[in-house]
C-alpha cells in the first residue's frame, strides 16, 4: 500500500516542474499539481509497481495536462502563442543593449587602470570581490570601494 503523504512530500515539486515545462504557467502547474495528487490517492490501490512512482505520476499529470487541453480548445481560451510573448529580445531591443554595452565599456575604458581593471574583473569575469582583492594583494572591502567609487565614475559620466 502506498503512504501517499511521503509520496506528496517527495514528488510534489518534481511534478509541480514538469508540469510547468508542459504549460509555462505557474498557477495552471500548481493546479494540475494537486489535481494530480488527488486522482493519485483516488487510484493508488490500481498501482501495480511496474514502474516508479514519479512516472506513474508524471503520467497522470500529463493526462491532466491533455484534459486542460481539450478544456481550452471547447472554451475557446487560446494559449499565448510564442510569437505574441516572448523571453527573447526583439531586434531592436537587442540593439539597444548592445549600444548600452559599448556606452558602459566606453566609460569603463577611460577609468585609471586600476579601477579598470576591478570593474573588468567583476563584470565580465564574474570574480567575488574577495577574489578581486586576492588579484591585487589586498582585501575585499578594497575591492568593494574601488568597484563603487568607478561605478559612480561611470554614472556621473567622468
């Protein structure tokens, strides 16, 4: 017999994930989540154990998923469309960024070399200023001042 409790408490965010990569909507996942949960503990005593347990539920969450499906198309609640929403920049928001890439690399290369450098370490090397100051010899609130002080170099425009 199935503990459906230990199950919910394993699986919930395993499901709760693969139901967004099927609908890309938070609040619909969480949903089906639970309904899935639900139709679980109502057909636990048909689990045989031929398979494992988060594919018997992925399983029913993806039927789930088809249902809300069908739901929609009868409604007529249109899914958005990825041409209409998209997480990628348009072309000319990417040349936009792009132009305010340079602007701030500009800025950046006319700073002293040493404060160059600290901005160059953090923005593009993706350093911790506690590895910065290990870099220069010196300590991470050193690397912090120097980054903030160029920082405010930049954004003043000097």
């Amino acid at each position: 017999m199935l503990d459906m409790d230990v199950i919910y408490r394993e699986y919930a965010d395993s499901i709760f994930r693969f139901l967004m990569t099927l609908c890309g909507e938070a609040c619909t996942a969480e949903e089906l989540t639970q309904e899935t949960f639900y139709q679980a503990v109502k057909s636990a005593h048909k689990y045989d154990g031929t398979c494992k347990v988060s594919t018997w539920l992925c399983q029913i969450a993806k039927h789930l998923w088809y249902r809300e499906l069908d739901k929609r198309k009868r409604k007529g609640t249109s899914m958005l469309e990825e041409s209409m929403v998209s997480d990628k920049a348009g072309p000319e928001d990417e040349l936009c960024i792009r132009e305010e890439k340079m602007d701030v690399f500009k800025k950046v290369h006319i700073l002293e070399e040493t404060a160059k450098e600290v901005v160059l370490l953090r923005i593009t090397g993706a350093f911790s200023f506690q590895e910065i100051g290990e870099i220069f010899g010196k300590n991470e609130n050193w690397a912090r001042v120097t980054f903030y002080r160029a920082k405010q170099k930049i954004v003043k425009g000097r």
